[in-house]
C-alpha cells in the first residue's frame, strides 16, 4: 500500500512541475479527463482533483466516458464515482 501511495505522490508532484514548467494550465480552462473505468483513468481524474483543490488557477473539469470494448465496466457506477467527484 505504501508503494502506491509513493507513486502517487510522486506522480502529483510531476504532474504539478508539469503544469508550471509548461504552463498547462490556466484561469478558466476546461480540461477533457478521458474515464475508461481502468486505474490510470481514475488516478488521473483523481490528480487533476487534488491539484484543482491546491493551486491558484481556476480550472473546469470534464470527464468524457472512453468505452473500450475489452474491459467490462459498469457504466451506470463509473457515472456515479464521476460525479461523486463533482466532475461534470
């Protein structure tokens, strides 16, 4: 467990380095977050929440469902995690 925890961590602090090195994000962006319902998905609209909640830019989120095909999801309760997260 502490090993996922350190790479997430790890992977916030790039992810923020990122945003400002490159200047990814700013004051009334809209960001398209792609959920297939995998992890790297969810821990990457889980990123964007944590970063949302942490930096002074003010930003939208939206989450655009990406039907795979060869994972077998439930889409009625990945809609309801999204926005139990307040993404639209």
């Amino acid at each position: 467990m502490e090993k996922q925890t350190n790479k997430i961590r790890n992977s916030y602090k790039q992810m923020g380095k990122a945003i400002a090195d490159y200047g990814m994000l700013a004051d009334g962006d809209k960001v398209l977050i792609g959920v297939s319902g995998g992890v790297d998905s969810l821990v990457l609209l889980k990123l964007f929440q944590m970063r949302q909640a942490r930096i002074p830019i003010k930003f939208d989120m939206i989450a655009c469902f990406i039907d795979t095909n060869f994972i077998k999801i439930k889409k009625r309760e990945l809609a309801g995690y999204v926005k139990s997260c307040n993404v639209e």
